[in-house]
C-alpha cells in the first residue's frame, strides 16, 4: 500500500478537536507528513494561528457545514482567502447561530428532566472550541452524565432525538460559491459516510472541485464508487483522517490520506497557488 504523505483533514481545538493547531502540526511532522489541512468545522481561526515554517506545507481549509432538505452537507474548501472579508463576516454569524441552537438543546434537555446542565459552565468550558454536539457530548461524559460520547448521541444528542435542533447555516451551493469567492477549490466531503452522494451531479453543475475519496469511514467499494465519479465528471480526489484525536477512534493520522501521486495530482489542481510552510 503506497504510503499516505498528506493529510487533508484535521480538526483543531478551535472548532471540535482535542489537539491545538501548534499540536497538530507536531504530531503532522512526527508522523512524517509532507502535506496537511486544518479544516475546522466554519471557523479559519486555526489555520490563522498557525507560524510558517519549513517542515510541512499547509493548504489553508475550512468545513463549512450545509443542509439541504433537513440533511448535513459537509463542503470541504481548500487554498481558501482566509482573510475574506465576506468569508470571515458569514462564519462570525455562523458562530453566533452555533451557540443558540446549542443553547436550545441544552435547554431542551435540561426542560425535560434528562440532565441538569450549566450553561454559564458549559461556555467555559468550551474555551476556544465551537458550540457543537461534539463538545456537548464531551461536557456530558466529563460530568458523569454518559459513560461514552457514543451513548451521549444515542440517548440525548442523536439526530433523532427530542433535544435535535437541526442545522440551517446556508445550502451546498451557497457553500460552494462561498469557498469560490475566496478563491479556493470546493470538495464534497466523505459522500458516502454522510450519504450525501446523490447530490454530486447538482454540485458539480454549480461548481464543485472535487470529492473526498480517502477517508477512514469509507471502505474500498465506497473509494471505487468516488474514484468513478471522479472520472465521469473530471473530478479532484482529496483525503484525510478527519482527525478529531479521540484515542478511540478509527480516525487517527495515516488512517487515510493522500500518497505522493494522489498528493502531486491535488497540487496540479492550480499551479499558479502559492503554498505556504508551517511547522
């Protein structure tokens, strides 16, 4: 098996990850990575707080989550403008929308009976990190609520539970003309893992790059099934560990990513890009 040289999606504690940017880069350069992107959920904070350096190259990322009819539509952006005015004013009002469907679950539960949540606690608890189920669950499990974030979804926090408040940000189109407008490439990510691969057809009408092929969650069937997509529409491929660092998970660093031709190939994607170094 070729060996995996980039990894195209990370998540830091800026938005739902356990390691700060400065962590990532580390374990990115121990683990002999030649390539990484840190793709935090609707936030570039963390790519913004990253030092250039020389021993990895860091392709500015972002995942802006998207719904259409009622499902999540994670858009991978990459090589973005992270200094977008557009882009920074839409993912400052995305923020503001995070914290109150949080808080509106938080009130659910605790209306219920089901939980007695804090929320003045909870907000400090999430420091830097975004309002997001995720960090939710972690509060849960750390405050003796669940033994595991698994059971906190399947008996508090799942899509259908009674507390669910579902996402509304913007559409995968307006996400992908979003990402375009600052300059960068558009990737459908993990289609088959959110079951989103229907809609390939309609993105690619409204300009998407590229899909997410590599990816833990997604088996050797699924990666045919992207890498026949890729070739009817002339597609990008991309990949990553989505790695969020639970000891748990399967979704650790060189669990999926890019080797060195797939990695030549996404670069090729535009030449003219300047790329910036970071250790």
């Amino acid at each position: 098996m070729p060996e995996i040289v980039a990894d195209l999606h990370l998540h830091s504690t800026f938005s739902d990850g356990l390691y700060t940017p400065e962590a990532l880069v580390d374990l990115v350069v121990s683990k002999g990575l030649k390539a990484f992107s840190i793709t935090d959920h609707d936030t570039v904070q963390g790519v913004v707080s990253i030092k250039p350096c020389t021993k990895a190259t860091l392709i500015p990322g972002i995942e802006l989550t998207s719904t259409s009819e009622g499902k999540e539509v994670h858009i991978l952006g990459y090589y973005i403008d992270i200094k977008n005015a557009e882009l920074l004013e839409t993912l400052s009002h995305i923020a503001v929308r995070r914290e109150k469907r949080l808080m509106d679950i938080v009130d659910k539960l605790n209306k219920a009976g089901k939980v007695s949540l804090d929320k003045d606690e909870l907000a400090g608890e999430f420091g830097t990190g975004s309002y997001n189920r995720l960090n939710l669950a972690r509060f849960m499990v750390k405050k003796g609520i669940a033994q595991s974030i698994e059971r906190v979804f399947t008996n508090y926090l799942g899509d259908s539970s009674d507390a669910y408040e579902a996402v509304n940000y913007f559409s995968p189109l307006n996400a992908i003309r979003l990402i375009h407008k600052c300059g960068g490439l558009a990737f459908l990510a993990h289609p088959y893992t959110n079951n989103t691969s229907s809609m390939i057809p309609e993105l690619v009408e409204h300009g998407l790059n590229g899909l997410e092929a590599f990816h833990p969650s997604q088996g050797q069937a699924d990666l045919k099934k992207c890498l026949d997509w890729a070739t009817r529409f002339k597609l990008g491929l991309s990949g990553g560990s989505d790695f969020h660092g639970n000891e748990n998970s399967p979704r650790k660093i060189l669990a999926a990513g890019l080797n060195g031709e797939r990695l030549v190939d996404f670069l090729a994607l535009d030449p003219s890009r300047d790329y910036v170094a970071a250790t």
